[in-house]
C-alpha cells in the first residue's frame, strides 16, 4: 500500500514538473521571437540610416557675365574690372575634388574636368592663354570663378588644367597669363546673350596658313662670278626654352635710400635681401627685395610667412 502511494505521488510529481517545463519552454519561445522581432526592427532602422542615401539639394546654374564691385577677403580688397591688356606672370596653384559640383562665382557649377579657372578680377567669362614658364607648355582657358586668395597667387587652375600644365605634383608653378582679347570679347557677347559654351567649342577663326622658310639665299659680290649664291640655315627659337626667369619678393619700395635701408634691417631674418635702385618715370626708387629664388615652393611659402606677419605690401615679382 505504501508502495502504491508513493508511485502515485511520483506520477503527480512528473505531471506537474512536465506542466512547468511547458510553461517555462512557452515563455522562452515567446521572449526569442520578441527579441528577433526588434533586432529586425533595429537593423531595419540602420539600414534606414545609413543604406539609404539622403536626398541631396539639387544645384541649380544660373549663370550671369559678371564684372562686380570691389569686395573684401581677409582684409584684402579687389578690384574686379574688364583689362583687355591684361598680361602677367606669378604663381598658379589648382583646385578640384573639394568645389566640384559647387556654384561658381559668377552662377556656373564648377567641373574639375573642364578647361577652366579662377581670377580675382578679370571679368567672368573670360578667355586667357596660360604659359607654365618652366616647361613652356600652354592652355587656353575660360575664366569663370573668384580667386585664388592665398598668398599672392595669381590663378587657380582646374583640376583638369593643372594635369595638362604638370603643375599638379608641386602644387604651384611658374606662369604667364594673358588675356585674349578677342576670344574674351566673344564669350562677353555669347554670356550677356544667356549662352556660356565652354572654351573647347568656341567658333574658330579661319587663319592663313604661314609658311616658315628653312633657308634663305644671300646674294654675295664675287671677283670671277658677278653673283654667288649662299644657302645659309635659319635656327627659330619659336618657344624660348632657354630663357631664364628669376623670382623675387619684393617687401617694399621707397623713394629714400634711408628708409630702404631701415627695411632692410628689419627684415634681417630673410636671406638674399638686397636694395636694388629703379628708375620709374623719372623717378628714382628703392626697392628693398628678397631673392632671387630657383624654388617656386620657397618662394610661396616665405611670401605666406610675410603675410602673416603683417607685410601685407609684399608681393611677388618675376623678371
């Protein structure tokens, strides 16, 4: 009888046990199913957050010729206005990746692919000739942007410009530029008429072809023979490759020989600097002058130094 009574008690036991394991199984079940549930909900919302790309504003061009007012940068003032004359040397540096896609000056959407640059006050468009001085390769470009505003450069190339000019491992270079007259005169025309071509699909003039001679005879007085005929070669230095350009800083120019000299020891810490006599319009100066420097590097790099030392009149000079 005991036993009895202890087998039912243990079949009792087992059931209840069973029950709770079900419970406990259920409750597991619900809690795993929960817990997949928000962690599908929580990838759901980073996906959202970062696999979704967000709306981005769309730039609209709305491009204008533009001259402008006189405007300020860092202290500086410029003076934008139309120089058909205008023809200069300096420093070049080049912009890309960072603008690209962003509004130019005067409303274009700058492209780091197209042949074009920045100035500070030729007027936008405008058509230059840039000439990298020290390999003497050059690119016609379309004006359409403001600056460059570091130092005392002169323009800022497109990416695109920099590759053809090997100016973009230094950084900087060496150049001339020059406008061109006609081709600006055109592209002022086409612009004012709401039309802004890139330099690339311009008309192109019609020009005679010029034929450059090999040789030429020279007719010389003979004793036996009354005229003898000499071919003689003709050597073109068409591209000037072996001309030399030094570059200076010039700090300051005065009309006494005193203050040049007072300068002159105030700027001790630069090496090179020498007072170099001028005569300007009938008039003689004293032009206290760092240089002259083979590094175009340097050179950048002591003008900004000067700059941020307050010699806001240095200026570069190439001769």
């Amino acid at each position: 009888m005991k036993i009895n009574l202890f087998h039912n008690k243990q079949l009792s036991f087992s059931k209840k046990n069973f029950l709770k394991l079900n419970q406990i199984y259920f409750l597991f079940l619900t809690f795993l199913i929960q817990s997949c549930t928000s962690g599908v909900e929580v990838a759901a919302n980073l996906g959202k957050k970062y696999l979704i790309p967000k709306e981005e504003k769309t730039i609209t061009a709305k491009p204008i010729y533009k001259i402008g007012n006189k405007y300020n940068v860092k202290g500086k003032y410029y003076f934008p206005k139309k120089d058909l004359y205008y023809n200069k040397t300096g420093i070049a540096s080049w912009y890309g990746p960072k603008f690209h896609g962003k509004l130019t000056a005067n409303g274009e959407i700058y492209n780091q692919y197209a042949l074009t640059a920045a100035h500070k006050t030729l007027p936008l468009p405008s058509a230059v000739k840039v000439t990298n001085l020290q390999n003497n390769k050059s690119i016609i470009l379309r004006i359409n942007d403001r600056g460059p505003f570091v130092n005392d450069r002169i323009i800022d190339l497109s990416s695109k410009a920099a590759d053809i000019l090997d100016l973009k491992k230094n950084g900087t270079g060496l150049v001339r530029v020059r406008i061109l007259k006609d081709k600006s005169l055109l592209l002022e025309k086409l612009a004012k008429n709401g039309s802004f071509p890139e330099i690339m699909d311009l008309p192109k003039a019609e020009l005679p072809t010029v034929n450059i001679p090999q040789t030429t005879s020279v007719k010389i007085d003979g004793t036996n023979k009354k005229y003898k005929s000499v071919k003689k070669r003709i050597k073109y230095d068409l591209n000037n490759l072996k001309k030399e350009y030094k570059i200076f800083i010039q700090l300051a120019s005065f009309s006494s020989s005193q203050n040049a000299k007072i300068m002159k020891e105030k700027v001790s810490y630069i090496e090179k600097v020498k007072i170099y006599k001028k005569l300007i319009r009938n008039k003689t100066f004293y032009q206290v002058k760092a240089g002259p420097f083979e590094s175009v590097k340097k050179v950048d790099e002591l003008h900004s130094l000067l700059l941020q030392k307050g010699m806001q009149g240095a200026k570069i000079i190439i001769e």
